[in-house]
C-alpha cells in the first residue's frame, strides 16, 4: 500500500486539528488564541481559522511528555 506525504504546508482545519491532537474544539482556538499553536483566519471578516500541519507537528513535538 503506497501512502502520500503529508504535505507540512497544508492548511488545516480546526475540526482536523481536532481529531490529529485528540482535543476538544474549544481548546484548539484556546490555544490558538494565546499564541501556543500557529494559526490565521482565511476569508473576510470573521474568516475561518486554518493551522498549518507543520504548526501541528512542532505543536506535538514541543509538547510531549517524556518518560
């Protein structure tokens, strides 16, 4: 089975970070909003919040818990 690279430039949505942290919703833009996690609106006002997957990866690397 051949699997396609992850693409660290691609846009995600709140609902797809979501389900790639395990977290509920309104944590995501918690976190968004305190500056913990990298994200920006897309559209006019009141656009919608995308995270980039990268931003998702360094997110999970930085917060990690070591045994």
């Amino acid at each position: 089975m051949v699997h396609a690279k992850s693409n660290p430039d691609e846009a995600l949505t709140v609902q797809e970070v979501v389900a790639l942290l395990g977290i509920n919703k309104s944590t995501v833009y918690d976190l968004i909003k305190s500056g913990k996690l990298k994200g920006y609106t897309v559209g006019l006002k009141n656009g919608a919040f995308r995270v980039d997957r990268s931003e998702v990866t360094r997110y999970k690397k930085k917060n990690r818990v070591k045994p």
